[in-house]
C-alpha cells in the first residue's frame, strides 16, 4: 500500500466514525424536538445555536478555517432542526437574489424556502404564519439603507430575530457570455447603483431595464439571448447563464446588511444589538434628550436613520440599532425612559449580533 493509499484508507475510517456521530447526533436532536412539542417550544432556538457555533469556533485549533467550521456545523445545525420540525422561511425573490444567498448562509439547505415577490410579501407571508420566518435587506454598505423595509417596520407585528451581514459581489451574465450580443441590461436598482462607474466606462450605450430583484433580472436574461443582468455569481449556474465580467462593483468590500423577522424574541447571548423606532415632538432638542438615556448609561448607538411619517407632513420617525439586549438592566432601563420621552415608540426586538460577514462562496 503506497503512503496515499494509507492516507486515504484513514480518512476512510474516519469519515466512517463521522457519519456514526452524525447520526448519534441527530438522534438526539429528535429527543430535544419531542420535549419542545410537549412544552409548545418553537424548534429554532436562535440563542443555543449561537452559543454553539461561538463555542465550536473558540475551541478550533485548526487547521480547519473559522469560515469552513461555520459551514459545516450550519448545515449539521440545519439537518438536526429537519428532523424535529420542517421550518419555512420567506425571502425576496425569485431564487439566486442574495436575499435567498443570506437565507441559505443563516439557516441551511434543511430549509423551505419561499421565494416573494417583494419586501413586503415576505412580512406578510410570515404575519400570516405561511413562513415561520423572513429574511429582508435593511442596508448596503455603499448604497445605504432600504426605505421599504424601514417603513415596514412601523406597523408589522414582527420581531427582528437575527441579522446578516453578507459580502456582495456583482457579476455581469448572459446566456451567451458574449459582451457583444447584449442589447439590453436588467438590473435591480441597488445593483446598478454599486455598478454604475463600471458599466458607464464600459457600456454606456446599453439601455438598463430595473427590474425587482438580482435573481429576476438572471431570469430575464436567461430567456432572452441578446440581453445580460447585474447578479451575484450564485445566480449564474441556476439560470444556465455565463459570466461576461466578473466583479463589476464599483467599490471593494460591499456588504448588505439583512434581517431575520419573526414572531420570536431572543433570550440574551451576552453579545447582541436592540432596535427601536420612535417619533419625537417638534420642539427644539426633543431628539437629543430623547436619545441622552443612552449616552447616560455609555451605551453605543449603532445606527440612527430618519424616515418621513407618511401621514404627517414634515414628521419623522427615528430608528436605532443600539448594542446590548433589552434585559438587560442598562438597556431596559434606557429603553424605558425613550419611550416615555417619546411622541410614539416601538421596540422591534433584541437579537444576536452577527459575528462576521459572510463570504459568498
């Protein structure tokens, strides 16, 4: 036996060994998801499967990378809730969008999802219990935030469960990958924003159709051969499409911020965020003594972003993510001296902060 075939016989034996604990594994998840039924729990628990990953990745000596480990133990995590209960989760669509991207990247391909139409489908599938969850943009690092989601927020009875902040990468995809059959360009607004640099050097002369996601526009030109779309690479194998020019964002290091929305509302982990929104009287320094409970107890602002109250001329509504949970006693206490200093208040929820950016390969 040569030196790799020993190699290979005990990696052999060990992927044996694995798919014995796997299976141990899951079958003591069945156990956990049968006494979440009798007690009425929901099978997602976002805090133990933070505190998972958190401790998985600390003890990791390597050489497995954090990113790998995080892979793989999502999915693990994805298969032991399967098989305590199917969960259902809401995105904006169709398939390929990185909306879907972020889904996939938070809860694994153990999952139904449902691809929506719009931002404000997906609040309504998971209001109605259709889907257990959403998943939503709230902001781009270059583009800024939103404005759909943020205004949703007002009125929906969701919770923000969780967040995800995900590396955006634009390509250019056409059913030929020849740059010069493209005749015309379909593109969701945001995208062409991050490529507008590029393609204004480089195809100036192609008119653009925005359409409402990066996956509808991959579908589009998957039907149209003299066409191409702005869409992340995951997208082109889906649409039998090819790659004109890769990475066509005008600016390294973009990421889109995401959302988890739900009825659910985390325990605390020890590192997690709150969001809030709030109105605040027409009177000189009504936002600074609003927000002075914060400051008064050090808690960091993360976030503060206004939006017009559609109903009210030349009001606003004020949302701010801020770090800490609401249990705590700092948060709460600040969370409570805000909505009394307030014309209207509404804590969406607290959440596990995100660790890292998710890469999108």
């Amino acid at each position: 036996m040569t030196e790799r075939d020993e190699l290979r016989a005990q990696i052999d034996a060990l992927d044996e060994e694995l798919l014995k604990l796997l299976n141990r594994r899951q079958s003591l998840a069945e156990a956990i998801g049968r006494i979440k039924n009798r007690s009425g729990q929901r099978t997602l628990d976002f805090r133990r499967e933070e505190e998972v990953l958190a401790r998985l990745l600390h003890a990791n000596p390597g050489p497995l990378s954090q990113a790998a480990l995080r892979n793989i133990f999502r999915e693990i995590i994805s298969a032991s809730r399967e098989i305590q209960a199917p969960l259902g989760v809401a995105f904006l669509g169709p398939e390929a969008t990185f909306s879907h991207l972020a889904a996939l990247k938070k809860f694994g391909h153990a999952t139904r999802f449902g691809p929506m139409a719009t931002i404000l489908e997906v609040f309504e599938a998971v209001e109605k219990g259709k889907f257990q969850y959403g998943v939503v943009p709230i902001e781009n690092s270059t583009e800024g935030v939103v404005n759909e989601t943020l205004d949703l927020f007002a009125d929906t009875p969701l919770h923000i469960c969780g967040e995800i902040f995900l590396e955006v990468s634009h390509d250019l995809v056409s059913k030929t990958g020849q740059r010069q059959d493209i005749e015309v360009i379909y593109t969701h607004p945001q995208a062409y924003a991050q490529c507008r640099r590029w393609l204004a050097t480089h195809l100036s002369d192609i008119p653009i159709l925005e359409v409402a996601s990066t996956g509808l526009a991959a579908q589009k030109a998957s039907r149209n051969p003299n066409s191409a779309a702005i869409a992340s690479a995951f997208a082109a194998p889906l649409y039998d499409l090819r790659v004109v020019e890769r990475r066509i964002e005008d600016h390294a290091g973009n990421l889109t911020h995401f959302f988890v929305i739900g009825p659910d509302e985390p325990g605390p982990t020890g590192k997690d965020k709150t969001s809030i929104i709030f109105s605040v009287d027409d009177k000189p320094g009504a936002l600074y003594r609003t927000l002075r409970p914060l400051a008064e107890r050090g808690l960091n602002m993360t976030r503060i972003v206004s939006r017009p109250i559609k109903t009210e001329a030349w009001r606003y509504r004020f949302f701010v993510d801020l770090d800490g949970h609401r249990e705590e006693p700092a948060v709460g206490e600040a969370l409570a001296e805000i909505e009394a200093l307030s014309a209207w208040f509404k804590n969406l929820g607290s959440f596990p902060q995100a660790t890292s950016a998710e890469a999108l390969s």
